[in-house]
C-alpha cells in the first residue's frame, strides 16, 4: 500500500529534503529527489491557492471586481535543482510573495554560489562548479547578483567598531586593476594587519585609494582612530617603508617604536648590485636579522658593511640609513613575536591569494566590485586564523 507524507511547511519539506542525505548516492538522484521537488513546488502551489481564495473574498467583501485568470509558471532554483512552481492569479493580484523571498534561488543555494564566489571561481566558473550539484547551470549573472548581497556586508565591516587588541600592527599596500572608460588603470589597496596579544593574526581594514601618499594613508588612519584602533597596547608598527606611509605613521603613532620590513629592504639593495653577487650580499643581510640578540645583529651589520663598502656603496647606503629600524625587533625577546614583525610578509602572502582569487576574473567593472572580491579574500583569511565569520546569519 502506497504512504503518503503530508507537508504543511516548507521547512519541513527542507528537512525531509535534508533527511535524504542519508541515502545513497543512486537514491537521491531517482525518483527521491524527484519527490522531493514535486512536494516542494506541491506545497508552495497550495499556499498561493489559499492566497488567492483570500484575495477574492476579501475584495467580493469590499465590492471590487475581480476573478480568477489561470495561472503562469515560475522557476525556483533550489538544492535540489530546477523546481517549476504553478503560479495562480487573478486580473489584479498573483501572490507571487510565497515564493519572492528566494529570489529564483533559495537562501542556500545563493549562500552556495556565495562559497563559490568566496573561493576564487570566476562567475563563469561557479556555474559549472554548481551543475552537477543543481541540475541546472547557473548564470553569471546569476552569480553576480548574488554576490552583490555582499555589499551591506562590506559596508558593516567598514564601519565597524575597533577595538587596541593588537600588540602589533603592520601596515601595506597592494596594487589591484580596475577597469574604467578610459582603460584599465591600477589602484592601490592600504591593508593594516593586526597582531593580537593571543598571538592570532587579524586582518583589520582595508582601503581603496587613488594612491599610496601620506594624505591616502593619513585618511586611512584618522578613520581607524575615530573607529576605536587608536594604538593603545601596541609595542611595535611593521612597514614597508614606502614615503606616504612612514610619514603617516609617524604622525599618528610618534611614541610607537617602527620596525622596517626586511623583505622590502632586501629587495631594494639587491637592486644596486650585479647578480653574481645576489647570494653572498643576501647571506650577509640574512645573519644581521636572524642574530641572536641586539649586539649580534649589530656586529653582523658591520662585518656585512666592511664587507661590501667598496663594491656597492649605494647598498650599504641603502642599510645604514635605516638600521636602527630594521633592528626594532630586537627590542623583544619572544623570538616567535620577533619573526612576525620583523617583515609584512603576513601581508604580502594574502596580497599573493588575492591575485590569485582575483587573476580569473580579469579586472574589476567598479569600486563596488573591488571592495566585494578584496571583503571575501580577507574576510576568508580571518576565518583560517579563527578571529572572524563571514557570514554572521
């Protein structure tokens, strides 16, 4: 004898849905699944049909004419793939309300194409990404307007409330491609980093500017002070040494110790010298900061100057000038805190992962599209270092 299931909700249609999941993979993709969709679009068919029968009493009631004008079909892309809902309507009214919060797409399967979007894949991509998972392909445009549900959340991250967690803050900028009607043009992106007293990593803010000047950088600083990050508890400010930003710095937080990045400024003295002698002048420079203590790194200073003086004194220039800097992380014992300061790489490694992320999308279309992809990127960092959620609902 044949059983039926009387649904009289959607969420229990879900979870009859979800209850599925238990079956094997054969199951779910026959007559199972299909049931499933025909109980949803059932049930979302017969609440309409209540809205409908409402609708009419209540304007016979009022003394409006109306009626009955068949019905059209409406397409909800769910988990389980394509459901064809049966839409009745009257001359004046559809109560196409039952199913307008899906938007086409229900919660999760946007939340799906979210996940997709948050991983890197390229609209196109997510489409083909989802088929199999869907039964039916999902359209760029389709994935580009679920990713837009991301801007209240880009925004709430901007204006959050900040609040001195951090004993370390390091502060970079990456150059990102937007597209505009003039070409595509390369805009900067001003990230500080934050070393939490947990010793987790958190990634702050972010800011898109039109460059990397002190007056960028000093607009990015007065908003995170009036936002609550106004340096107190902080031992140290990492940087790359760029003008703008070591201006800034300096300005806002005179009476915190700067320690300069040493990836940057390897890179820049291995500028003025021949490439034969890479590895040796590299060598010299890694023993200054990997010294034991202070006077160590010092002497190793001295021995590497002594050294090259002659052949580049344009490098050693390059060095002298900015020494004590570089050695501010000496000031700290803890040898694992003296390693995440003494360089932005934290910083340039996610600046590595947004390329990456953002290389199959070509360049951005706006703004907008700038801030989604970099909140995704970042906010994606944050849950790896356990100080952040993506999605708070």
């Amino acid at each position: 004898m044949e059983h039926k299931i009387m649904i009289r909700s959607l969420p229990e249609a879900m979870t009859m849905v979800k209850e599925m999941d238990v079956l094997s993979e054969d199951e779910w993709t026959g007559d199972y699944r299909q049931s499933a969709k025909d109980a949803i679009a059932s049930f979302l068919a017969d609440r309409m049909k209540e809205k409908v029968a409402c609708h009419l009493a209540q304007t016979e009631a009022n003394g409006i004419p109306d009626r009955r004008n068949g019905t059209y079909f409406r397409h909800l892309l769910t988990e389980l793939g394509d459901v064809v809902v049966s839409v009745p309507r009257t001359r004046t009214y559809a109560p196409i309300g039952v199913i307008r919060a899906y938007a086409r797409r229900s919660r999760d399967v946007d939340r799906l194409i979210l996940t997709c979007f948050l991983l890197g894949l390229s609209t196109r991509k997510v489409g083909e990404a989802l088929l199999t998972i869907l039964g039916e392909k999902v359209s760029p445009a389709a994935v580009s307007h679920a990713a837009q549900s991301l801007d209240a959340a880009v925004v709430a991250f901007h204006r959050r409330k900040l609040g001195n967690r951090s004993r370390a803050l390091l502060f970079d900028g990456v150059v990102l491609i937007r597209k505009t009607g003039g070409g595509s043009m390369k805009k900067p992106v001003l990230v500080v980093l934050g070393i939490r007293h947990d010793g987790k990593k958190e990634i702050i803010d972010v800011r898109c500017a039109s460059s990397e000047s002190a007056d960028e950088w000093e607009a990015f600083r007065t908003d995170l002070a009036q936002r609550g990050l106004t340096g107190e508890g902080t031992r140290v400010i990492s940087v790359d040494g760029g003008k703008g930003l070591l201006r800034a710095v300096r300005f806002v937080y005179p009476l915190i110790p700067i320690q300069r990045c040493w990836a940057h400024k390897i890179r820049n003295i291995l500028n003025t010298v021949r490439r034969v002698d890479y590895k040796a002048v590299k060598k010299g420079l890694v023993a200054i900061y990997t010294a034991q203590n202070l006077k160590g790194a010092r002497s190793a200073a001295r021995r590497w100057v002594d050294t090259w003086v002659e052949s580049y004194p344009a490098a050693v220039t390059c060095l002298q000038q900015d020494l004590d800097e570089l050695l501010t992380c000496f000031l700290f014992t803890d040898s694992v805190f003296q390693r995440k300061i003494r360089t932005t790489n934290a910083i340039e490694r996610i600046f590595r992962e947004v390329r990456r992320r953002t290389r199959p999308m070509g360049v951005f279309e706006n703004k907008s599209s700038i801030e989604r992809i970099l909140y995704a990127v970042f906010m994606y960092e944050n849950i790896r270092y356990g100080v952040h959620y993506v999605f708070g609902c």
